[in-house]
C-alpha cells in the first residue's frame, strides 16, 4: 500500500504555524505538527489553538522539541515526509536580550536538526521563517530582498544564520529552500507579546499600555489571512535555491494610528511613553513585490479591516473562556 504523504508543521501550536495548518487542513492535506508548547507566553492559547486542528482526522500532533534530535527523527523515520514548513522558533526581539540560550537551542541547533533530517530522509522542499529584523535598522526604503542586512541582536542574529545555513544546504544536498522575511503579523489568534494583541488586552483588563519611543515607531503591520493566502501559493522553482521572499503589506503604519483606529470601537487603556528600547528597529516597511509577482496574490486586507477582525476575534475567544472558567 502507498504511504500517505504528510507536510510537516513546525510550530503548529504557533501563531503563523496554526493560522497555515488549519487552511491546508481545511484543503484536506494531511499535516504532522509539531511543537513544544513552551510558555514564552500563554500555553493555554497554543493548547487551544492544537484544540481546532485536532478536530481535523488529517491532522497528527506531537509536543516535541527541535532540540531533541532524536525523538524528530522518530517523526522522520515513522511518516512520509514530502515538505517542511519550518516556523518553530524562539520568536521575539526584546527577549533575545534576556534569554539568548533559547535562541541558540530553538533557532540555531533546532533549525540545523530540521534541515539535517531533511537531507538525511532526502526531503527535498523546506519553507521557513526568516524575519524582517534581519534588515536592522536602515535608511532606505523599501526594504529589498537584495538589500544588505544587517542583525542587530541574538534573534536577528539566528535568522540570518538561519539563511545562510539554508544556502549551505541547498548548494551541497539539492535540497530547494523557501526562506520568508515575515514583517509584524497581526490577526486572528495572534501572540499576546505583540503590539496589537497587547493594546486590545491592556483595554479590556485596564492594564498599562507601555509605548515605547514615545510611539515613533514604524511597523509594516501584515494581516494573517494574506499571510496564509500567500504560504499556500508560493512555489518551489525547478532549480535548486534559497530562495529568499518579504512577506509584508508594502504600508508601513505608525504606531499611535492603530490606537485613534481602535478608540473608535474600544475604550483608550492608560498609555505610559518610554524611551526606545534597546534591539528594537525604528522603522519597517518592506517590498513585496517579488511575492505578489510569485503568488499573484494582490488582494491584501486593508489595515482597519485586520484590526477589526483581530478585535472580534478577541472578544469572541476571550467570552468563551471567560463562560468556560465561571
Ligand atoms: N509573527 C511575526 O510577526 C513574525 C515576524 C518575523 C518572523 N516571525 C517568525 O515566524 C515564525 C512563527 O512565528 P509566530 O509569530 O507564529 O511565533 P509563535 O511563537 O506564535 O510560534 C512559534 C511556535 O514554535 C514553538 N517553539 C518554539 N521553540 C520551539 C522548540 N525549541 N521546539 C519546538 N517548538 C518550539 C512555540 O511553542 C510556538 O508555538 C517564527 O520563526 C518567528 O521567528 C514571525
């Protein structure tokens, strides 16, 4: 009997990772997951995120880390394996700074586990996350992918390794590699460290919103749904590469904006200005020119239609748990 075929989510418990497998689910491919589920931030967030793909008969999960090579090559022996989409990683700027073991485990040595069990099971297609952060601080914009980078902390750091290891690989083993500089996603089931996220929760929890650089920050803000939209088309070439794209919206948005578009459905959390944090870049906004032509893709969501669906969608998921929990 012919094995069944699976792609390989790394990080399905993740942000991105869960928004990608629930549509190839939906498209009835058959998906492995796989995730550590670490409390970077809330564990019941991605354990509810698993709940919806669980739903799939299509879907097989596992609570593994990349670190562990070889409870994933138990994964590679076991399934036929016919694409990786790599998305685990130790995400976050601001973190790298306090924490850049997990960067070294997670985003180096579990990235080099992945593309080693590619090469070794002979896989021959691997998609993975690359950052916008990889650019660090310029001048010139929009941002090319054939412009210079420039890392400027442990997390960027890993990501450009992550490119370079991704060149080694595709040059030497044939494997064909995707590499997405993904530029501040923001959506449904989005990650509670990021901005969006953090301004609809310091509301409706009366938190402090801490703003930093007094809000002159710049963030080529990207909504899920385009993001997905834009993984399912992207198609490897017939030579082999890494193959390198921006995913972003080309419409940079300063900070303060989001918040005069959200006083108009929820009330204003008190926000505290600081100074610009350390790691943190000014300004992003880059091209994507090479994915819309790649992909076709050119229905991008305006921002308010984002914000808003992000708005409901945390309204809903939070009256559901809040009925679950009283
Ligand atoms: N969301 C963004 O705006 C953004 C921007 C640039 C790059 N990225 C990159 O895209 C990818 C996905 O981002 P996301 O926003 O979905 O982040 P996320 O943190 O929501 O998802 C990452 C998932 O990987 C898992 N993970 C982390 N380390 C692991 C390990 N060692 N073993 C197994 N699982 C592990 C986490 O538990 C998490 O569920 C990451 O590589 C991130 O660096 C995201």
């Amino acid at each position: 009997m012919k094995r069944k075929s699976f792609i390989l989510i790394t990080g399905a418990a993740g942000f991105i990772g869960f928004n990608l497998s629930l549509e190839l689910l939906k498209d009835k491919k058959h998906v492995i997951g796989i995730d550590n589920l670490n409390d970077y931030y809330s564990v019941r967030l991605k354990k509810n995120r698993l709940k919806q793909l669980k739903m799939f008969k299509n879907f097989k999960s596992f609570k593994i880390d990349l670190s562990n090579y070889n409870a994933l090559k138990n994964i590679f022996t076991k399934y036929k394996i016919e694409k990786i989409i790599h998305l685990a990683a130790q995400a976050g700027v601001r973190h790298s700074i306090v924490q850049p073991k997990n960067y070294l485990n997670s985003n180096y040595i579990g990235f080099f586990n992945i593309i080693e069990l590619a090469r070794l099971k002979k896989i021959k297609k691997v998609v993975y996350a690359s950052s916008s952060s990889v650019y660090g601080n310029s001048e010139k914009f929009p941002l090319r992918e054939n412009h210079k980078i420039n890392p400027n902390n442990f997390y960027s750091l890993s990501k450009k390794n992550n490119e370079e290891m991704a060149s080694i690989y595709s040059k030497y083993y044939k494997i064909k590699f995707i590499g997405i500089r993904f530029f501040t996603i923001y959506g449904e089931w989005g990650r509670p460290d990021m901005l969006i996220y953090k301004f609809i929760d310091s509301s409706f929890k009366n938190k402090i919103f801490f703003l930093n650089n007094y809000g002159n920050h710049h963030r080529d803000f990207t909504y899920i749904r385009d993001v997905v939209a834009m993984l399912k088309k992207v198609k490897f070439k017939n030579n082999t590469k890494n193959e390198i794209y921006n995913i972003c919206s080309n419409k940079p948005i300063k900070l303060t904006k989001i918040f005069s578009i959200l006083s108009n459905s929820i009330k204003m959390p008190l926000i505290k200005k600081r100074k610009h944090q350390q790691a943190d870049v000014i300004k992003t906004h880059g091209d994507n020119s090479k994915i819309v032509r790649e992909t076709n893709f050119n229905k991008f969501t305006s921002f308010e239609t984002g914000l808003l669906n992000t708005l409901n969608w945390y309204k809903k998921y939070h009256k559901i748990k809040f009925s679950q929990k009283f």
